[in-house]
C-alpha cells in the first residue's frame, strides 16, 4: 500500500528537491503514525533509527558515499492493519559547484527544447499549444499536481497488482554448481545427460524453467514507458521555481510514481514505441487517455536516456549540452536549410545519436555540412581518417563538402574540467591531437579549425596554430560560439 502523505526529508527539506555532497552526514526523517514502526533502506543498506522524546518523526543518520551519483531511499511503515512503502532517490554531488552546475545544465536544456524543436520544425510547433521557444511550465504542472494524475495513479496501482501473464520457459542446462541456492525441483528438469552426484541424489545438471513475459501483454510495457516519461518531465520541473504548495504536492506525485514504477518488471526495453497496444479495460483507456491528454502538455521533450545522466557525469551533460547549442547556430545562419535531422523523432523526443548525422545543411551554392556527435576517425575509415594508429573521438564535429574544394572538418571538443578559469595545458594537447591526428586517404590534415569548449566565463582565446579555447557556460549567452562558428564556416567556404 502507498499513501499520499509519506515524505522523506533530507535536513528538513523533500529527498526528491534535495542535492547532498559526497561524504556529507545528513537526516533523514519522516512522521510516522503512532503504534506503527518504520524502516528506511538506502542503497540496500537498513540504516539504525533514532527517536527524540515526544516526537513522532522517526530519523536516521546517513553518510553520503564518496562516489557521485543517484541512490534509492526505500521507506517501509508497518501497522497492525496496513503497509506502506515510499521510494525516493537522493543525488549525491562531487561538490557544490558541480551541483550548481549540474542543475543550471539541467535547466537550460530544459529551456532550450522548444526553441531547438521550433527552429527544426522551421517555424512550426510540432506538439501542444506552446509558444515558439517557450515551454508551457503551468499546462504541465497543473496537469501532474491535477485530478487526471490522480485518476491515472488509481488506475495504475490497479493494474500493477493484476498478475503479468507469464509463462515458464526451458532455459540452458546449467550445473548445479552454479546456484548460490538450490533451485525448487518444480522449477527445473534433469538434462539427459545429467550425472548423479556423489553420496546425494541430486543431479549434475538441469535445465531450469524460467518465467518470460507473454509477448502479448503489451499493457505494462506502455505503462512503463508512460510513468518513465513523466517522471523525467516533473524532474524537470522541479528545477523551475514553483510555489511551496504545487512543488510539495509534485514531491508527493513524483513519489508515488516512482514507487509504482519500481514494482513494474517489462520483458521489453521500457523506451519501446508500442503503437500495436489496444485497452481493453476501463483502467487501460484512462492510461491511454493520459498518455494522450500528457502529450499536448508536454510538447517536446528530452529522450529518457538523455534524461537518466547521473550527477557523476556532469562532464557528458556539458558534452550533451555544448552539441545542442552548436546544433541551433547552425540552423539559425542564414542561407543554410535542413535536408536531413536525426534530432527529433517521431514522438517528439530530442536523440543524440553517434550513429547518424545530426542534421545535414546545404547552400544555394551546393555545399553541405553534416553535424555529427561523437563521430570514430578509424585509420580506415573515410573520407576523414586518423592519420596514426589511434582511433579520435572528438566530441562535436562539422564534416564540410564544399562545392570546389575538397572535404574538410571544423571540429568542437567539450573540456568539463578547468583551473581557475583557465583550461589544464594537457586539455590543449589533447586538442592539438586532433589537429595534427585526423586527416584523408593520402595523409593531409583535414582539421581547419578547433574550438575546446569549458566552463568559464572569460573571452575566447586563439591561437595562430588553428585552436581556440571558447568558455560556454549554460545559463549565459552563447554568442560566442555562434560567432566563432559562423566566421569559421565562412572562411572555409571562401577559401573554396
């Protein structure tokens, strides 16, 4: 059973708005009805409750890990007539900087979603009734904190207590040997070539029976994919600023979601589009109805991988970021047109791919440029090649075929880490390997400018060998790199 009033805190304040920093002790508390008793797991460790006098707030001290990260708080209060059970995930942080900056990221991928879907969509909205470049934050939180939330977690904790049809299934001969315990003899059938084993009578070999989901029950998967999504967007919207009331009640929605989401076991990958799903029940139409109704409030929004980056990898959101950011300069020159995107889906979402162009621009004159994400300059490869035996993966680059001239790239690398400012000296060498290290099929260097991209607030700096260090920080103007990346494809393409 979950209710609605059970809510972790952390030093006063919800778990599910509260950053910690890495070794930090921190409170956990939570009130708890008299007569009853309460349990708190955090990271799968029960951790020891302490009471003050008169006081029906249960607490308990916990030390946060030295590694960054996501980690699940799992709280159970038992009665003698009903139990409770509460999920929540806390963020632990590297430092206060970081998680300052982890949550500016955050934030402004947020914001930049609809103008990034706008200006591919080439001026047309693809989803909702949001203005270009805005996103309609108070159709999506009156949505979450409403009654149609409220009637679609009815449905849900009616539908996850129905039993997932499941079927048992012969898997592997295993030895025996293998199992931490021994299995149920119910659940396994002897191998044909299974020996006795000595001084017992049970067998060397079996062939276990496993359940597997029945292909046919597509209900829980849709749910699946339904809460991950809407778990995703309220995170987001915890990060904009909301009156005390609406954010508690998110806190509360977002922790019944998840502790719903946490019973539900698919046999398929949660992101899966399962457009051959049809409801057949009263409870399936009202999660067909939101998924719908949640849709046109959302408009657009960031897939789920994109989504799940842990605090720990702050320097792969900064990468995420740096790419969407030189993804909008490029739409937004003039005399350039999208031919070919890979950025937005069919649903709406926002991808960043490694396996396919971004977006392919041409020109009235017939040039084109393909923006790629982490693309692999193998020896082998072409047209562009590594030029030694390493394989280079910068982080952001522009293949340009120019019309009169012969390919070449433009190429971005996102530098997280920083000293006082400034970039490290082995951050610029790594630069000039690409430089020197990425070239064509008859050994040319084919990098024609390089921009390291860190987090800073200075002015950008270039040097006569091709690099420059351009400081990006989200949350302020990027006028810089519109500037620099637009002087740079003009001097390619007038070198031509």
């Amino acid at each position: 059973m979950v209710v609605d009033d059970v809510v972790l805190f952390i030093d006063g304040q919800p778990a599910a708005s509260t950053v910690v920093i890495e070794r930090k002790v921190v409170e956990w508390s939570c009130a708890v009805p008299v007569n009853a008793t309460a349990q708190l797991v955090v990271d799968g460790v029960l951790l020891e409750p302490f009471l003050r006098p008169g006081e029906a707030i249960w607490r308990w001290r916990w030390q946060a890990p030295a590694v960054a990260g996501e980690y699940e708080a799992h709280i159970t209060i038992q009665s003698s007539t009903e139990r409770t059970e509460w999920r929540e995930v806390v963020r632990v942080v590297p430092s206060l900087l970081d998680a300052q900056r982890y949550t500016r990221l955050l934030a402004d991928l947020a914001q930049l979603i609809p103008t990034l879907v706008h200006a591919l969509r080439s001026g047309r909205q693809p989803a909702g009734d949001v203005a270009p470049g805005r996103s309609d934050v108070a159709a999506l939180l009156a949505l979450l904190t409403g009654s149609a939330t409220a009637r679609l977690i009815a449905a849900l904790e009616r539908l996850t207590r129905r039993q997932a049809n499941r079927r048992l299934l012969l898997d592997r001969p295993r030895e025996l040997g293998e199992w931490r315990e021994r299995p149920d003899p119910s659940r396994w059938r002897i191998t044909p070539d299974a020996m006795p084993l000595s001084e017992t009578r049970w067998p060397d070999r079996i062939q276990p029976l496993v359940p597997r989901h029945d292909p046919s029950e597509r209900c829980l998967q849709v749910v699946a994919a339904l809460l991950d999504q809407v778990i995703g967007a309220a995170q987001w919207l915890l990060l904009a600023e909301l009156p005390a009331d609406k954010r508690m009640s998110l806190i509360t929605v977002v922790g019944r979601l998840r502790a719903i989401r946490s019973r539900i076991v698919v046999s398929a990958p949660a992101s899966m589009s399962p457009t051959s799903w049809q409801p057949r029940t009263r409870d399936e139409r009202i999660v067909q109805a939101y998924r719908r109704l949640f849709r046109r409030r959302l408009g657009v929004g960031w897939a789920s991988d994109l989504l799940s980056i842990p605090v720990r990898e702050v320097a792969r959101l900064y990468e995420v970021w740096c790419t969407a950011q030189v993804a909008l300069s490029l739409i937004q020159f003039p005399g350039w047109h999208i031919v070919e995107q890979s950025l937005v889906s069919e649903d709406f979402h926002l991808h960043i791919e490694h396996q396919y162009p971004l977006l392919v621009l041409v020109n009235a004159d017939g040039a084109m440029v393909k923006l790629r994400y982490q693309p692999r300059y193998a020896p082998d490869s072409q047209p562009f090649c590594s030029l030694d035996d390493r394989v280079r993966i910068p982080d952001i680059a522009l293949e340009i075929t120019p019309t009169r001239a012969e390919p070449c790239l433009i190429l971005l690398d996102a530098k997280y880490r920083h000293e006082a400012g400034e970039l490290p000296a082995g951050a610029l060498d790594e630069g000039y390997s690409y430089l020197a290290g990425i070239g064509d099929w008859s050994g040319q260097r084919v990098v024609k400018a390089l921009a390291l991209l860190f987090p800073a607030d200075n002015v950008p700096k270039t040097y006569s060998s091709g690099l420059t260090v351009l400081p990006l920080l989200p949350g302020e103007s990027v006028v810089f790199l519109h500037t620099w990346l637009e002087a740079q494809l003009r001097g390619v393409l007038e070198d031509q």
